[in-house]
C-alpha cells in the first residue's frame, strides 16, 4: 500500500489543494524580507543609539511591576502622557493587585475615566489582579506564554514588561517601531510579529537590553510619522528609507568619538 505522502505526491499539480505542494497540511511559509542592511551598517545604528542614550528609559510612570504592567495595559489607544496623569493618583493607593482588587472596578474606574475606552480598561485591570493573586500569588510573571494569559495583556504588553522589569532581550513593536522597521527597510514586514522577529533576528545581543527603547524614541521624536526630521537624525548617512525630508547632514562617521552630551538627544 502507498504511503499517504506517495499517493498525494503523485497527483497532478493542478489537483493538489492550494498551498500544499506535497499534500502535507502545513500551509507555506510567507517569504522572509531581508533587511537592506549589513550585519556591520545595523551594529553602526544601534551604537550611535546607545551613545546618543546610553540609559533609555520608558515614558509610563510605574513603581514596580505590576504597575508597568497595568500602566502598559492603560496604554493601549492613549497616549504615554495620558495615562501617567491618571496613573499617578491610582497608584499611590493601589500598587499592589491585593490593594487594586479591593479598590473595585468603580472606584478604579473614578481614577482612569479620562483614558479611551476607560470603562473596559477598567475591568480588565480589576480582572487582572484577581488573576494574579489567584494564579500566580500576587507576583507578576516573568513568561510571555504566562503573561498573555492574564486579562487586557497581548504579546506587546507583555514583551514590554519582560524587557523593562525582568531585564529580558524582547522586542516590543508599537506603531513606532512598526513603522521605523519599515520605513528604513530595517526590518519590513506586514505584521508587527514579522517586524519584531526581524529585529531579533538582526540586532547583535550586547545591544538588545535597549532595543526597543531606542527604536520607539527615535520613532516618536525624530523619525516621526508625517514629517521626519531627518536633519537631527543620528543615523542620517546610514539610513536607506525611499524617502527624506532635507538633505542628509554631514556624514556622522566621527561620531565614535562622541560622547553621549556631543550627540543631539530629540
């Protein structure tokens, strides 16, 4: 008797389902976009981000984990500076899911009522800490597979928390960071999983604590959305995006010789 595999191998191409060129039931892989820069030319960036910033820090306020945890699940459609100013308030009264869980879904509704969408962030806090304290004793996990269990938390929030309160080498892809990976051809993909496991992919280890901080300040304060200020850009002479707004500087080769006050910091 054929084995399965001989037997569909044998069909004429026509007739063989789409996506599957031997009969097996993986559907194909999308193929991989390369980034447009040396291995060299991408340690070339990363270095001049961490002499630029040598100690980058996130813009949410939080005071351990399980606040950046729920400051970053806030975040979600609303801006850093928004959130903080609710923030502030709320976790000088609960910055514990014992305290946050006792406050109520109202109460902390009362706090966070000027963020989009407040009243689901709300619940979804509160539910929140009812699972940490009921599945992982009040802790924050330090496991993405863990983290994305928990209620309001997706694969984003949860590489920010890894990176920022567990010190781990994740890349969070926000729409910064989307766009940057694209724009400049660093890494280009169509998803944010396809451009965050491009960085992974290409950014050299001794660089990659920082990597996702340096990438979205750059994305919100230099390389902007709608007009890049391509002239304040430490990366200017490297960059290879199809478009620029001004004529590209000087070329910064000096800058290894720079220190971290020589290096304008947008």
């Amino acid at each position: 008797m054929a084995s399965p595999k001989s037997k569909d191998s044998s069909m004429p191409k026509s007739e063989l389902p789409p996506g599957r060129r031997d009969g097996s039931n993986a559907k194909p892989r999308p193929a991989r976009v390369r980034s447009l820069y040396s291995a060299a030319e991408v340690h070339e960036i990363f270095r001049r981000f961490s002499v630029q910033r040598p100690e980058p820090k996130g813009e949410l306020e939080h005071v351990n984990a399980f606040t950046l945890l729920v400051a970053v699940v806030l975040s979600a459609q609303a801006t850093d500076a928004g959130v903080n100013k609710a923030t502030r308030a709320l976790f000088k009264v609960a910055d514990t899911p014992q305290k946050m869980l006792a406050m109520g879904e109202a109460r902390v509704g009362e706090y966070v009522k000027t963020i989009g969408l407040w009243r689901n962030k709300a619940k979804n806090v509160i539910a929140l800490a009812e699972a940490l304290i009921r599945d992982y004793g009040g802790e924050v996990p330090g496991d993405r597979d863990e983290l994305v269990k928990l209620p309001g938390v997706g694969r984003k929030t949860a590489n920010v928390v890894l990176n920022m309160a567990f010190g781990q080498h994740t890349m969070a892809v926000d729409t910064h960071i989307f766009r940057i990976g694209n724009r400049l051809g660093l890494a280009p993909g169509k998803t944010p999983e396809q451009v965050e496991q491009g960085l992974l992919r290409i950014i050299p280890d001794e660089y990659m604590r920082h990597a996702h901080h340096w990438l979205i300040l750059h994305g919100r304060y230099v390389c902007k959305a709608r007009k890049p200020d391509c002239a304040a850009c430490v990366i200017a002479d490297i960059c290879k995006a199809a478009e620029k707004t001004t004529d590209v500087p000087a070329p910064l080769v000096e800058i290894a010789a720079l220190g971290p006050s020589d290096v304008p910091d947008n």
